[in-house]
C-alpha cells in the first residue's frame, strides 16, 4: 500500500473548463464508501488514465484520514480488464489480486455486472464510439441509481474535447507508472527487498505470483510501445493528461464498444 505514504493531494494540478480546480471539483461529495473503477481493453490501458485514478485514491485517503497511519487499507480501486488481461495494474496498488478483474469476454452486459457486483461508484472509460445496447433487466438503472461520476479516457493519456486537465507536479506522480511497465523479472528482484516497516504486497509471495500470472497478456513489443508512449508524454519528467466528464448514459454506451 505504497500509495498511502508516497502520493498526496498536493502532487496534482487541475484544471476544469480550462479554469484552476480541486480534487473534490472531480468528485463532488465523494464519501469513505466511494469505490473507482476504470475500463481497461487495450495493453496497460490504464497508464493513460493514470492522474485520474491517482486522484481517486488521494480523495479515499483524505475522506478518511486514518487510512494512511492507524489502518492498513488498500485503496477501493477496481480495474475491469476488457476480452482478457491487459498487463498488470497491481503496482497501482489495485490490490489484493481481486481488485483486477479479469473478463474473457467483450459482452457489454457480463462488463456491466461486474462493474455493478463490486458497487462502483465513479468509473472510466475508454473513449470508444457509443452504441445503443441493451443490458440485462435493471442493470442500467442499478448504475444510474450509483454511479456519480463518470469519466472517458484514452490510452495514450489524451482524449478530444477534453474538458478536464490533471498534471502532476512531482516526478513521484510517475512512479506508478514506471513500475507497472517494468519487465516481471524486474519488478520479480524489487519485490525481494523490503521497501518499509508497514505490510505492504511487494513482500507478499502472491504478489509475485499475481505478476508472473499477468506476465505474458502482453508481447514485450506492446510493452516497450506503451512505455514509449508514455516516455513521449514527459515534460522534466512529469505529465498533464486530459478526460472528458460524460454522463453515465454516454459512459455506457461507449462501454459497449471496449474491447472490439
């Protein structure tokens, strides 16, 4: 649980409409019970929505304070690969292996109940085009019931029509990233050395296990092209990534669209 002690709120600067925001701006009345979950149906998809959901866990720890010191709470973040698995997140700390949901299938109903089973409340997206789709009685309504925040995002870290900025201002912003591309061989000797006094999964055996499981969803030259990418993103080592908010109509539609 790296993140409770290497990130804070300060990390991030915001910008929405163009105009200077807070964390709170991008998640209006977010509770201790909020849970984040982001759609992932392409080879570390997730590293283009990487602020976004560092932000995310920045406001589960600042709603409940004690979750970084008296308690030893992983973040309630939730990562619904698309087809199969994509690479794995685990670094983010998407942790324990349940908080990566691996579904081999690209049926847009099978992706809406999971993302119902485990109660998120604010999601994104790939930015994929919108279909008109029917899901499962009452399965819409249960996320429109929940859901309050929705999100598009794209791999590459930039969408269109952007209405929202996140940059980071501290090069620690970028370590998730950069140990979530790393090869498993790598990360396999960094898990070996202790990294803090607290429990944290880089000391657990099913940690490594998790990461030699997810080790071959994708080629080391989809590896190396995502890692490029996001080398190419850098600015004195740091990175501004856009999103465009959506209603959870529009979120689900373009949903059905992730992984084809």
């Amino acid at each position: 649980m790296h993140v409770a002690t290497l990130l804070k709120s300060d990390m991030f600067d915001i910008e929405l409409d163009g105009r200077p925001a807070s964390i709170a701006d991008v998640f209006p009345d977010f509770h201790p019970y909020d849970r984040f979950g982001v759609v992932i149906d392409e080879a570390f998809g997730g590293i283009g929505a990487t602020h976004l959901l560092q932000i995310a866990m920045m406001a589960f720890y600042d709603a409940k304070p004690s979750r970084r010191k008296e308690l030893t709470v992983y973040p309630e973040i939730y990562a619904f690969h698309v087809g199969r698995g994509r690479g794995a997140h685990a670094p983010y700390d998407f942790w324990p292996a349940r908080r990566e949901v691996i579904l081999e299938t690209t049926d847009h109903r099978e992706v809406l109940d999971a993302i119902n089973d485990r109660g998120i409340t604010r999601i994104a997206v790939p930015d994929r085009p919108m279909r008109q789709v029917v899901h499962r009685p009452k399965e819409e309504d249960a996320a429109y019931d929940r859901i309050a925040s929705a999100f598009v995002y794209s791999a590459s870290g930039r969408v269109a029509e952007a209405d929202l900025v996140i940059s980071g201002n501290d090069r620690r912003t970028e370590h998730n990233p950069t140990q979530a591309l790393k090869p498993f061989s790598e990360e396999r000797l960094a898990a070996t050395r202790p990294v803090s006094e607290r429990p944290v999964k880089e000391l657990d055996t099913s940690y490594v296990d998790w990461l030699r499981l997810r080790s071959n969803d994708v080629s080391e030259q989809e590896r190396r092209l995502v890692e490029q990418r996001r080398v190419a993103l850098r600015q004195n080592g740091l990175v501004s990534e856009t999103y465009r908010r959506v209603t959870v109509e529009e979120a689900l539609k373009r949903l059905a669209s992730a992984g084809m």
